[in-house]
C-alpha cells in the first residue's frame, strides 16, 4: 500500500489520494459551522474523487456555548469520548452532562446528539462503523432545546441537514484554546 498524498485547501491537510497517512490534528483539514461547532474528519468526504474511510467514521468535534450535533439514530453502534471541556449529551429524551475523559458507548438505533456547554470549548472524539447506512432523525422537544432537533422526523439526511447551516472549510474561532494548539 502506498502512502496517501496530503492537500491543503484552506483549513488544513487532507488527503487526495487513497493510502495510509499521518497527520497531526492541529494540522488537519477542519470544517466549521458557527452553530455547528467544528468538525476534523480526516479524510476527504467533499473531494473529486472522495477519500473515504470505507469501515469506520472517526472524527473530532469541538462543540462551543451554544453549538449542537444534531439528535438521531443510526443502525450502526457508535463510540464517544470527550477529550476537553464539557457538553450535554441528549440520550433517549434524557440530559447527561459529560466532562473530559467521559465515554459514551452507543448501541445500534440509540437516539442521540450533543450541545456545548461552558466556558471552554469540548473536544469530543466520536467514531462509528460504516456497515450500514440507516439513519434516522427524530424530532425531539428536549434536543429542540439545544437546537439540535428537527422538526419532523426523518430518515433523509438532506431533509434534516436542509435547514441546518452547512459546515465550510474553515477552522474554528477556539482554534487557540484547544489541547494539541500548543
């Protein structure tokens, strides 16, 4: 296998080439939204062609006051771990405040989304498998809350996306006040 080749258009390195790669996070391509926080997936989902991970999605989001993932449900099991900061986690109609170094473990069709919360931004490592592609957006009055509900249930993703701010490549305001900045 050869080494994937990297690409910096704007907010980071992405790669432009299928392979293994290293890329520090500081340096990775990052996508913002200002009421979707910030979004590292390290590949390159919007490329012509894509670089996908075909088997697992792994990321990290910084969530800041005010900024949410929206609630849903996936047929695929999903992990969670917060690496800085604090966030509500929205599970199943209930409220769980998470801080750093907290894991959320998330079975198949657990409804689910985060809000930031606090004075610092929350890091958040989120990984999933890409078995399958169901999804589902519920609408949820407690995710509404957060603003990160939908108001009508769904399980298309361009109906529940279509009325959310869509992320640009851009790296995030909190940018300094993250952990690997230094």
């Amino acid at each position: 296998m050869r080494e994937a080749q990297l690409e910096d258009f704007g907010s980071g390195l992405t790669p432009v080439s299928e392979g293994w790669f290293v890329v520090n996070v500081r340096d990775a391509e990052w996508w913002f939204a200002e009421t979707r926080g910030a979004r590292c997936a390290f590949e390159n989902e919007y490329g012509d062609p894509p670089v996908e991970f075909a088997q697992l999605g792994i990321n990290v989001t910084v969530l800041e006051q005010g900024q949410s993932v929206l609630y849903h449900a996936e047929s695929n099991q999903e992990a969670f771990l917060v690496l800085s900061g604090e966030c509500v986690l929205i599970v199943e109609s209930e409220e769980r405040r998470l801080r750093a170094w907290d894991f959320f473990h998330c079975p198949p069709w657990t409804e689910h989304g985060f809000a930031g919360v606090g004075e610092e931004p929350c890091a958040i490592l989120m990984v999933g498998s890409r078995s399958s592609p169901g999804v589902r957006y519920p609408a949820s009055e407690l995710a509404a809350r957060h603003g990160a509900s939908v108001t009508e249930e769904t399980s298309d993703w361009r109906q529940a996306y279509g009325t959310v701010e869509s992320f640009r490549r851009e790296r995030s305001p909190s940018r300094a006040r993250l952990p690997w900045s230094s």
